[in-house]
C-alpha cells in the first residue's frame, strides 16, 4: 500500500490521532525519566495508568463518576431548556434584546465560579449549589448562539415559509428552529463545557459529590497519580456528554 | 415576423376578463437615509391563464420588489394584485415563488424538501410522498429523492426549489431570477426543463430576469421595464414555435428579438449604471 493511498484511508486519521496521544504520553513519561521534569510535581503516566485499579476500588471512582454524570447531565437539560428558551424569547422580543443582549454576553465572559458562596447559602452544601453553578455557568453561551441561529436563518428561507402561509408556529418549528441547530449545538456544546468545569471546580471547593471532591482528597493526600487517575474520569464525563451532543446533534439534523 | 413591440398602452387595456393575475397600477416607495425612492411606478400588468409572461429590466428597475408585491411579500404599496378576481393581502395559496437565492431546506432530503407544501397542508405521510415523488420525476430528479442539497449541484438544487413551488400546485408560478447562480450552459438546459413542465402542466408562469436569452427562450410575451422608477417601456410578443428547446437560441428570429430588446434595455441598463457611478462618487449606497 503506498504512503498516499494509507494517508487517504479511512482509519487513518483515528490511528494518527491516538499514536499521537501516545507519543506525547511516551515522551512525557522519558523527560520525566531522565529528570528533566520534576516527577514531585507531575507523576509519570505509568505510575497513573498503576494507580487507576487503586483509585477504582478503594476511592469507588465510578460511583463518583455516575455523581458528577448525573450533575453534569442535570445541569445540561437545564441548560438546554432554559438557554434555548432564552435565546428564542431575546429573538422574538427585539426590545429585550436590545435591553439585555450586552449583559447576557457579560455574563458569559465572567467568571462566575465567584458566586458560588451565594449560592451555598441559598441552597446549602449539597448537589443542587453543584447543579445550579453549572446551570449557571453554561447559560448564557447557549442563550447567545440560539439567538445568532435564529437571527442568521436565510431571509430566503423565512420568505419560502412566508410564500406558503406557514403560520408564526410552523414558521419557528419548520424552518428557524432546524436552520438555527447547528449554531444552537455550537452554544450548547461550549455551555456544557463551562458547566463541567463548574461542576468539578464547585465539588472541589466545597468538598463535596463525585470527582471534584475525590480531586480535592487525593490532592490533599499528596497522592499525584491517583488525582490524575480521578482527572482522567472527569475527562470521560466530558467525552460522555459531548457525544449525547452529537448523537442528539445528528438526529435532530442529519445533514449540515 | 409578427409585430414585434406593440406600444406599453396596449398592456394596460389587456382584459383582465381573461387574466389569471391582475397587477393595476402599482406603485411602490420606500424611505431612505437619502430620500424617498420610487422601486416601481405606475406598473400595471395582467397574465392569462397559461401564459409565459416574461419581465425583463436592467438592476435597480425594481423586478425583486415586483415579485414580492405580486408574492404578497411586501405591502404598503398603491394599486392592488388580483388573482382570479381575488384581492392579494398577502401571501396567496395561488401563488408559488421560486426565489432567487439557494432556497432548499438543507436538513431536508429532496422528497422530503418537495413534501414541504403537503405536510404544512396536513397531508398523510404516504400520499404525499406519493406525490411528491412525481414532481420530483416531473424535474428529473429520479434516483436523488433520499439525497440532500448538500449533495445536489446548484441547477439540481433549483430543480428541487421548482418541485416544491410546484407541488403545492399554484395557479401561477413566479420565478424570480431562478437561474441567476447558474452558469449559461446549465441556465439554457434547465429552462428546456421549465418549457418541457410548462408545457406538460399548462402552468402560468411569470418569470422576472434580467437575462434576455432566458427572457426570450422562455416567454410568450415580454414586459421591458424601465430604470428606477420601474415603469412599462415596451411590450414584446414573442412568436416562436412552440414546444421549444434550448435549440432555438440559434434561429435568426431568436437573434432578432434579443437584438431588439437589447436596444431597449442598453438605454435603461446605461442609465442605471450612470446612476449607479454617481451615487458611489457621492459615496451614497445604491
């Protein structure tokens, strides 16, 4: 098989991106060898491939991965429904969108982790505080794109609808909401990333829930491998969520 | 050859007893940074049912802006469309447009973007893909139905817009520059498709361009319309044999017609541009 007909072939971007994840672990793994990093500080990736069975059994990682799953998941319906709901009454409502669109993108750009004491007053040190930053965190991203899909919806499309007396209803279900998805997925995928990040950073700070709390204990613990062995399965949350995105991105829309 | 202008006037006594669409005296402004524009002035206009009617003008002679007052598109205007006797207020299930613009739905499959009129008319599932699989046929399109537009090229595409405007069967068909994206190879081939369904259908057609050849290959008659404020020049009965082909662009009486247009067209398309290069040296937009 020539070199072009393997570069052309079907797996072959897969295989290079994971030969690639492997040669960067390989290489990290040999500068920390040869001591050029300091493993007191990073722990080699053999030592955190060792410490996966220790951090499954014993810190009963996978029942924290379903705890942070399960928040990650009720903050991403959340965000879903309120943001999508957001973003559609800003477009129907041109005041409103002229009165808060500058402020709904201010929010997203703050760092809203900030907020979280308020929060842990409001609903105490449980998995609702966790749920509602990340709800929080994630809204307004998903807010401003559903908005920019709806406002960018071709004029000629919305006319096509209008030519056959679609009413207002089927004009939004017809033809703005499936023209307005792919830049709604877009809002949804960066809203659930700063849920995540939300969600894990608030366990961490509180002490309390699935993989940001087991992050807090080992690194309290000074056990490196095994809090980068926990990172690895907030990792997986994010892979888990990104691809319900896609799957439900591809059902909703087939085709781009 | 047969007369070949007859004088503007004779459109505006055309009986609109035996018309399908009645345009009476339009007349369209709109408010701008720079003034109050005229589009369209006292432009009235009727199309017998059946008829290839053709209206052609340079850019800026207000074609978009008749196409959507004839759509129902756009109101705030003088003067009234009328559809079999009926007064248009709005979009008018008598009227199919094919725009301009790629207009296909692209999450939708081909049937699936021809269905469209069914389903919002409450079709059930199997009758209209039924029918929609026929005007697919009607268009060419066989063995594309599962296909996305994605996947079409821009001809084929502008194929699927005309089966959808199609399948919810309107009275009059209006085409706004439907070939405009096209280039003049494909332009020539598709407009044998709209002859070939025009004639298979009966179909009433009014087709806006500013392309004389389409204008010609496809009209039984021709409006030319004059720059800004778009007003009647000059009417033009086309009369070449039909069924048409593509195959008559080379007939020297095809020739004669675009020669003859042209030299209606070639005043109003300089005025334009003149307009057009003055606005730009007051740095006004056009």
């Amino acid at each position: 098989m020539s070199m072009q007909a393997i570069t052309r072939a079907r797996w072959f971007p897969a295989v290079l991106g994971f030969g690639s994840f492997a040669a960067a672990i390989l290489i990290i793994e040999l500068l920390i060898r040869v001591g050029l990093i300091n493993r007191f500080i990073v722990p080699m990736p053999s030592e955190i491939v060792r410490a996966f069975p220790r951090v499954i059994a014993e810190e009963h990682v996978l029942w924290r991965f379903l705890v942070t799953a399960a928040e990650a998941l009720s903050a991403s319906i959340l965000v879903t429904v309120f943001g999508i709901a957001g973003g559609v009454l800003l477009y129907q409502f041109r005041l409103l969108r002229a009165a808060t669109e500058t402020w709904v993108a201010a929010v997203a750009a703050a760092p809203l982790v900030l907020i979280y004491p308020l929060y842990l007053v409001i609903f105490g040190r449980n998995a609702t505080t966790i749920v509602m930053m990340g709800f929080t965190a994630g809204l307004a991203p998903v807010i401003l794109k559903t908005l920019e899909g709806l406002a960018g919806t071709r004029r000629v499309l919305i006319n096509v609808g209008r030519s056959f007396n679609l009413t207002r209803s089927q004009q939004f279900w017809k033809i703005l909401f499936p023209a307005a998805l792919p830049t709604i997925f877009v809002g949804m995928r960066l809203g659930l990333i700063f849920a995540l990040i939300n969600i894990v950073g608030v366990e961490f700070l509180i002490n309390f829930g699935g993989l940001g709390q087991l992050i807090n204990e080992l690194a309290e613990r000074y056990d490196l491998a095994g809090t980068y062995a926990a990172i690895s399965f907030v990792i997986l949350v994010s892979i888990c969520v990104f691809l319900l995105t896609e799957r439900l991105e591809r059902w909703l829309r087939p085709v781009d | 050859m047969a007369a070949l202008i007859q004088p503007s006037e004779r459109l505006a006594v055309a009986s609109p007893a035996g018309s399908i669409l009645v345009v009476d005296n339009i007349t369209k402004r709109f408010e701008t940074p720079e003034g109050v524009v005229t589009a369209v002035e006292n432009l009235s206009l009727s199309v017998a049912s059946g008829e290839f009617l053709g209206v052609i003008g340079p850019s800026g002679c207000g074609k978009s802006t008749l196409f959507n007052i004839i759509g129902g598109l756009l109101d705030g205007y003088e003067g009234s469309v009328k559809v079999a006797g009926e007064l248009v207020r709005g979009p008018h299930p008598s009227i199919g447009m094919i725009f301009q613009e790629e207009s296909t739905f692209p999450w939708r499959t081909v049937l699936d973007n021809v269905a469209f009129p069914l389903e919002i008319a409450g079709m059930g599932r199997s009758e209209r893909y039924d029918k929609a699989g026929h005007f697919v046929s009607l268009v060419g399109l066989d063995g594309f139905e599962r296909r996305y537009p994605a996947e079409l090229s821009g001809g084929m595409r502008q194929r699927v817009s005309m089966a959808r405007t199609l399948a919810a069967q309107p009275k009059i068909m209006l085409m706004d520059e439907p070939f405009a994206a096209l280039d003049e190879q494909t332009r020539l081939l598709l407009g044998d498709k709209v002859l070939q369904i025009q004639q298979e259908l009966k179909q009433t057609t009014l087709i806006i361009t500013h392309n004389i050849t389409e204008a010609v290959q496809l009209s039984d008659r021709i409006l030319v319309m004059t720059y800004r404020p778009g007003r009647l020049k000059r009417v033009v009965d086309i009369d070449l044999p039909r069924p048409r082909t593509s195959e008559i662009v080379s007939s020297e009486a095809f020739g004669r017609y675009v020669a003859q247009i042209w030299n209606d067209l070639r005043e109003e398309a300089s005025r334009g541009l003149r307009a057009d290069e003055a606005a730009k040296r007051q740095g006004a937009p056009t």
